[in-house]
C-alpha cells in the first residue's frame, strides 16, 4: 500500500485550503494538499470568471503574505474605489467611498480562479507542500495517534492533523461526525458577466430590490461587471431560462438602468443560497476552515474574506505550536482557533441573515423606517466609517498575517 506520511494534510485547494497549506509550508510543516479537481490555470482572453469575489484590504494583506498577490495582479485585478447601495422601496442610500476612511480604495474585485492559480503557483514553489491532484478523499480514520485518509486511487495519507477545507458540503466534516445547523434561503444567487453601456468607474453598486431581491454589480478592470442577483429560487430558474435578450432586458429593468442598458451577458449560473455553522470547530484531529465551518449569505460579499481570515489565524496558531514543539493537534491550539474564529464568523453571519431579513418585508411603513436609518447612517459620519472599516476587514482581533509578515508569528 502505498502511504504518505506527513506533519499536515489539507483536504481541499480552493482559496481556504490553498491558504492554509501555502501558510504551513512557508513556516516549515510538511504539508499535502489534496484536491479532487485540477483548477483552471490558464485560461482564454475573454469575459470573466462566473466566480469572483470582493476581497477586503485584509484578505490582500494575507495573500501578499503568502507570496500570492503578485501573481493575482499579473493576472488580473481590479480596484474598487466606492460602494453604493440603495433601497429601491423607499428612498434609502448609503455611499462609502475609500477617500473616507483614509485610503484610495475599499477592496479588490478577483476571480475566483485567479486567487486559486496563484495560490497553486505559490505552493509549487514551496518544498515542504505536496500537491495530490486530482484525487478525492473516500474514508477517513481520525485515529488517536495519527490521522489516517484514504483516497480515490488507493493511496493513503497519514498526518498529525487534517484541516477540512472542502467546502460546504464537506464530507470530512461529516466523516469526522461534526454536525451543522442553519436553514435554507427561499432565495438563489444568480452569477454571470455583464456588459453595461455606461463605464462602472470602480463602483461596486448594490440595489435592495421591491421584491426582496438583491442585485449587486462588481466592477472588472474590461469595463465588464460581474453581477449577483440574489432572488427566489423560482424566479432564478426563470432568469436562467430566458434567452440572451429577454435576460438582458430583465436585467436592465431589475437595475433601474443605473448602468445604461446591459449589451451583452456571458454564462449564467445559479446558487442555492443557504446560511450553514458547523456545531465544532474541531474534532480529534480534524479541523474545519471556510466554507466547511461556515456558509453565509453573499450579500456583502463575505465568505470568502471569512474564509481567509480563518487561514490566517490557523496558520498562526499552528506555526507557533510548531515552533514550541507542541503537537499540531493539540487542543491548546484547535481550541483556541475555534473560540477566536466562531465568534467572529457568527457576528458576520448574524448581521448577513439579519440584513438579509430587513430588507425582505415589504410593508410600507417600515420600508419608510428601514430607509430612514439608512440614510441616517449615510449622514454619520463616525458611523459610517465604522461600517466601511468593517467591511474591510478591520475586526477587532485579526491574525499577524492579515497585517504583517510571517517573521512576526
Ligand atoms: C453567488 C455567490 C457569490 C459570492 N461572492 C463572494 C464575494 O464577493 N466575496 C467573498 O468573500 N465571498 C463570496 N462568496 C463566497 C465564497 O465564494 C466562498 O465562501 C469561498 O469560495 C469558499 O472557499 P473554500 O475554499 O472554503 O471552499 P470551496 O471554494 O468550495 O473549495 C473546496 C474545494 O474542496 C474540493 N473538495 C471537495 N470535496 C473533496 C474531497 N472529498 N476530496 C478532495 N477535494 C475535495 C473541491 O473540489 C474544492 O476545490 C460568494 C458565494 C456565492 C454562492
């Protein structure tokens, strides 16, 4: 049998995962990452992945520190400046503009498969990290010395520790016996790439529609913009449906026109849209990051920077254990991480679903109050940039690598 033997192994190379094991590798842990799917490495000129995320100023100080950035601006990047976000039910707005709390710019608009490549890039490069890919995790022995997995191909991984980043639907998550509560949204996020006729000039634009709707548009260095339109899981199927012109001619409609006209669309996707807390963190020697511990609503555009700065206080938790010689699956170490990381994923995730639920009544007096409070904090300043902070990754407690270096931990 053929049986690879190391310090870590993380299950999963999408952003979290990747993360995780470039971190490890950086501060010297043998680290194998597996991944059931070769992700996209280069790709054709054209419109722009279906999967883009908003990163906070943050998630780039992570990956800079994980020696991904460089390769996210070779590829593609773009800089958002502003935020406008209104409620077309009554006359709410909010603008938060970066100039505002002292910089020039509130986050980075990336693709999905662009923080993935470089990631991948990056990890090649390291010699303590191994790649299996393509391969998928079958069985999993969370066994007190070691843990053990087996793969596809027969091969077998055995490891100190086994952080699960393979998404929502987890299935180390659910081999190890951790459980998961949330509910499903009557809604679906519908993605696709857009070409508006008027310019986005770096504006990230997000429209509360009356129909409990949310629209947001994301901005792309081409002119395009990458959109999200969360809405009733009926009606996405509908949106899906449509051909190019009536699609174009809803979606255009849906935006008020705020861009112009929409002139061309590229694939189109949709997401059942669930809010999902894993009940542990860890179990044994199995620990859970990203999407495999938490999936919230996009509405702000979270999960994956929730994700990151899951990668980040993990990779430091475990490379000071490391350092100190302490096992790698100590409960010093996975319970500290658990108690730093649940209570600001369940803060970010409480103010999404509530969000969410504001602005889903319709009932006219309380759109008029809704709208009222939005334009109150509109006006207030100190308020205001409490909540553009906040969107930009400012939390209260942030791991080393989201500020400075790895020399720090
Ligand atoms: C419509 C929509 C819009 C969004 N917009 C934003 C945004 O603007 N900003 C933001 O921050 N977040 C956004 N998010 C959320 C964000 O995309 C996710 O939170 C993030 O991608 C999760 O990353 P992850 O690495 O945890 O999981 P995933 O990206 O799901 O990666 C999991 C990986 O594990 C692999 N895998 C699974 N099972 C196995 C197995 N058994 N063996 C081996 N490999 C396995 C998979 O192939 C995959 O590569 C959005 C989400 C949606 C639905």
């Amino acid at each position: 049998m053929n049986i690879i033997k190391t310090d870590v192994v993380v299950v999963g190379g999408g952003i979290v995962g990747a993360a995780i094991a470039c971190g490890l590798s950086l501060g010297g842990i043998q680290t194998v990452l597996v991944e059931g799917r070769a992700p996209q490495r280069e790709w054709e000129e054209g419109l722009a992945d279906l999967r883009v995320s908003a990163l906070t100023q943050a998630s780039k100080n992570i990956l800079e520190n994980l020696s991904c950035w460089q390769g996210i601006e070779k590829r593609s990047v773009t800089p958002y400046r502003e935020m406008k976000i209104w409620d077309c039910a009554a006359n709410g707005a909010l603008h938060f503009d970066g100039a505002d709390v002292g910089g020039d710019i509130l986050g980075h608009i990336v693709e999905n498969r662009v923080t993935v490549a470089s990631l991948w890039d990056a990890l090649e490069q390291n010699e303590s990290a191994t790649i299996i890919c393509p391969a998928r995790v079958t069985a999993l022995d969370n066994g007190k010395e070691r843990a053990r997995l087996v793969l596809d191909d027969g091969r077998v991984v055995e490891a100190e520790l086994v952080v699960a980043a393979d998404g929502r639907e987890s299935m180390v998550r659910t081999m190890a016996g951790i459980s998961v509560n949330g509910w499903e949204y009557d809604h679906s996020g519908l993605v696709a790439t857009v070409r508006p006729e008027k310019p986005h000039n770096e504006i990230c634009y997000q429209r509360f529609l009356a129909d409990g709707g949310i629209l947001a548009f994301l901005p792309i260095n081409d002119g395009t913009c990458s959109i999200v339109w969360s809405t009733e899981r009926g009606h996405a199927k509908e949106l899906l449906a449509l051909d190019e012109g009536a699609f174009l001619k809803a979606l255009t409609e849906a935006s008020d026109g705020l861009l112009g006209e929409i002139k061309e669309v590229g694939d189109r996707a949709a997401f059942p849209l669930r809010l999902q807390y894993a009940s542990h963190y860890s179990k044994g020697r199995v620990v859970l990051a990203g999407d495999a511990a938490h999936a919230l609503h996009p509405l702000a555009g979270q999960g994956a920077n929730q994700g990151l700065l899951d990668s980040g206080s993990l990779i430091e938790l475990l490379l000071e254990a490391h350092k100190e010689g302490r096992p790698l699956a100590s409960q010093h170490a996975l319970r500290r991480y658990e108690r730093w990381r649940k209570s600001d994923n369940y803060m970010m995730m409480g103010a999404m679903d509530g969000l969410k639920k504001v602005y889903g009544v319709s009932f006219p007096p309380f759109e008029q109050l809704r709208s009222l409070g939005m334009n109150f904090i509109d006006k207030t300043l100190p308020v205001k940039n409490q909540f553009s902070r906040y969107a930009m990754g400012e939390h209260h407690d942030m791991p080393l690598l989201s500020k400075g270096g790895l020399a720090g931990i």
